[in-house]
C-alpha cells in the first residue's frame, strides 16, 4: 500500500502538513447539505422521543385505577406544557449556556444571546438553526425526568403539588446534570475531560435521566406514603386495582420504539464516522430491552410460579433505560449481559420496595434507577474504543475503553469517572427530592384527603380544584 501523498498548506501565514483524506473531511464537515441534514435529523428524533412520553402515559394508565385516568391525563398534559416553558425561559440556558462553568452553564436564556443568533442571514435576519434543533432535542429529553417521578405520586397527589415539583425539576434540577455531563464545560463531561482525564460515559442519559428521575421518585414515593390499603399487617403485599394491562402493554412498545429515537438521536451530526454508529445503538437497544424482559419472566416464574404480564412490561423497560450509557459504545455481548443484569436488578428493586414499605405505583424507581444504575456501570465495563471513536467522534490519544479491556490504562479511570458521576447524581437527585417533597407534605400541600382518595382524583370538581390552588397562594 502506498504512502499517503502528504500536502503543504498555509493557513493564515503558517505552514501545515495534511494529505488529501484530511482535505476531504474538511470539506466534508463543512458541507452546507450535511449541517442541514444533521439539523433535520435532530429535530426529527425529537419528535420520535415524544413517542415514550405516549409510552409512559399508556404504561401509567393502565397500572392505576380507572377512577384515576383523568387526573393522570392532566398530569402528563400539564408535564410537558410546565417543562417546555421552563427549557425555554432559564433550563436551556442553565444546560448549554456557553458562559457557564463546570457547575451550571450560563446564556442563551430564552433563545436569545449569540447562541441562536451567529449564523447565516436570510435577508434581514441572522439565526441559528441547529441551535434550535439542539434546543428542541434536549428539552424532549428533559421531559421524561418530571414524567417518570409523576408515575411513583399516583393515586393520591395533588395535581398542583405535582406541578409545582415539575417546575423546579425542568428549571434547574435537571438542567444542571445535563450540564455536568453533556455540555462542553460541565465537570463530568467528555468534552472537558476534568474527570479522570475521560470524563463520564453516558450517552443517551441512563444516568442523566433514569438514575436522577428514579431517585426523585423514590423519595417522593416514600414522602408522600402509601396508598390507602396497599399494604396491611406485617406490610404484606396487596394488590391495588388496576385498569387494564393491555394499555400498559402498549405503552412498553411505544417506549421502546421511542428508545430507538433517543438512543440514535444522540448521534447529532453525520460528519465523519457518526452515522455508522446508528444500526449498532438500535442492536443494542433491542438485545438490552429483550433479555431484561426474559429475565424478569424467569424470576417472576421461578418466584410466583405464574407469569406476571405487568413485570415482563416493567422488565422492558428497565432494559431500555440501562441501554442508554453504552449503546453506542458496547459490544453486542456486553448489551446482552447488560440486559439480564437490568432484569435481576428491576426484580430485586420491585421487591424490597415492598418489604419497606414503598408504595411506588408503576415500578418507577426498579424500572428507571436500577436499569440507570446497571447502565451507566456496564457501559464502563463493555466500551471499547473503536466503537468510542465511531460513537462520540473522538480521535483523541485519550480516547477510553471499558474495565474488561486494556487501553493505556485508561479503561479503569473511565470507570472511575462513570461511578464518581453515578454518586454524585445520585446525591444531588437525593437532595433535591428531599428539597420539593418535604416542604409539600410540612405544610400538607402533598397528598389529597382520605375522602378524595377513596372516590378517586378524577371526581374532583372545577370548585375543588380553584381551592386547592389557593392553598398554594
């Protein structure tokens, strides 16, 4: 094989040394047909990823009673509506803000500053179209965090605490995890490379998203407590009425088939070697989702001796959120250890929850925690650097790999660097949650009465609903 033919190149008075394949990606990622099909493409998953908001409202559904459809309904509708307002006004700017620290970032606020204005002008306007799709991405992803805390509260939240929950979560709580880890500066992200020369490997959120909103819905499952007759004597395990498992059925494949959209979509550009990444996220995705829905049906046979359509659901869902770390990165084997490890955990979560005590309506915490948790471990574990490369576009001497394989030492700091991350979401979901759900239930502004619990959250009135209101006035 030849040498490649190397070219001399002066660039703004300086002598540089390239050859031709360089040239060509130069061109290439400078190419105005591949920035508007990137900018296509990110608005495009946005809008798939809104397929697992469906998913969750389906799944939560049909896990509650009928008397409380309407009110979950409200609650989902009012999620998104509350969670876009605050993206738009302070989230955004608080995730990828280009003036912020390794804390929090700062700018773009409102979709104004240099951010969404430094591009080509169209006459007499001068706007940033992939800043806006970056934008509308992200707020998508932000959306299932208030959504899957929203899932543990059944049954017998208020509406409007729930509300007031989902507005500190989509205005800063979230906001400042995804800077952390996703933004150029945040002290955890593999931009800034602070944490361990590597910086965290999280790449569609089972960390970002799945661990923090688990957290949150565990302390508020537990703060807001049990509902009326979930559990009598010795905390025995009763079951609650439920509306119908086809509906949460179908939610599970509306999520999964949204998965696909947030998983890929997290590949934002086609330049350079992105696009070759996309088949291998979607294997991935489907081998996790798939063997944590078998492993929870073994379990669930070999412990009630009678297959439990809600826990093979719950056992797709757990697969999918521990997809999100490593899709991209790990191998297929890795995906399929990841899944049964995701199906062990869900069932395990499921079953101290009860022995506990924790009444969580829809398996919030085992489906979301426990699959972010094995997540964001094995995808320290099952990385490997070529996939690396291909994934996060990353040709850096630096470039990390997994705990089982050797790559200059760098596969334990990336380890490292995902656990030291996973502790410190962990803790700062923790704080929050404690921080929005003890002032609720101090001043009893948290959980209905007994009488609005009994005949349901859907019989409460219009009148009810202006006095609930004025309690938070």
């Amino acid at each position: 094989m030849s040498a490649p033919v190397i070219l001399t190149l002066v660039l703004d008075g300086k002598e540089v040394n390239t050859t031709w394949e360089e040239v060509a990606g130069w061109v290439h990622q400078s190419s105005p047909l591949t920035s508007s099909f990137s900018t296509a493409w990110l608005v495009v998953r946005a809008i798939q990823i809104f397929l697992v908001q469906i998913g969750m409202l389906l799944l939560e559904i049909g896990s509650i009673s009928p008397k409380n459809t309407k009110a979950m309904i409200i609650k989902n509708i009012g999620n998104s509506s509350i969670s876009a307002i605050c993206f738009y006004l302070l989230g955004y700017g608080f995730s990828f803000g280009e003036d912020g620290d390794d804390f929090v970032g700062w700018g773009g606020f409102a979709t104004k500053g240099d951010m969404f204005a430094n591009a080509t002008k169209v006459g007499d306007i001068s706007y940033n179209g992939a800043t806006y799709a970056h934008f509308i991405y992200y707020f998508c992803v932000l959306n299932l965090v208030p959504t899957i805390v929203a899932g543990s509260l059944s049954e017998r939240t208020h509406v409007v605490a729930y509300f007031v929950v989902t507005f500190f979560i989509s205005l800063f709580v979230t906001p400042v995890v995804m800077h952390w880890a996703w933004s150029n500066k945040g002290w955890a992200s593999y931009h800034s490379r602070y944490l361990m020369n590597t910086g965290v490997l999280d790449f569609a959120g089972s960390c970002v998203v799945h661990v923090s909103g688990g957290i949150m819905a565990l302390v508020g499952a537990y703060v807001v407590g049990p509902r009326k007759g979930r559990f009598v004597g010795e905390r025995s395990n009763v079951r609650m009425p439920r509306q119908n498992v086809t509906y949460a059925a179908l939610g599970a494949f509306f999520m999964w088939a949204g998965f696909y959209a947030l998983n890929m979509g997290t590949i934002q550009n086609f330049d350079g070697d992105g696009v070759n990444a996309l088949g291998k996220i979607a294997i991935n995705t489907t081998i996790c989702a798939t063997t944590s829905a078998i492993a929870v049906t073994v379990l669930t046979l070999y412990n009630e001796k009678h297959m439990e359509p809600y826990s093979v659901v719950n056992g797709i869902c757990t697969g999918l959120a521990g997809s999100s770390a490593g899709c991209a990165t790990m191998t297929t084997e890795g995906a399929l250890v990841t899944g049964i490890l995701c199906g062990a955990m869900y069932f395990l979560l499921s079953w101290m929850l009860c022995s506990f005590g924790i009444d969580d309506v829809t398996d919030v915490a085992p489906i979301h925690l426990g699959g972010g948790m094995v997540g964001i471990i094995s995808a320290a574990f099952f990385t490997t650097r070529p996939f690396y490369k291909i994934a996060v576009l990353d040709s850096g001497a630096l470039t990390p790999c997994g705990a089982f394989y050797v790559c200059d030492g760098l596969g334990w700091r990336l380890f490292v660097a995902n656990l030291l991350f996973l502790l410190a979401v962990a803790a700062w979901s923790l704080v929050a949650g404690l921080a929005l759900f003890l002032p609720l239930r101090i001043m009893s502004l948290l959980r209905v009465d007994k009488i609005t619990e009994d005949a349901g959250l859907d019989f409460i009135s219009g009148a009810a609903l202006a006095v609930e209101l004025k309690r938070f006035n």
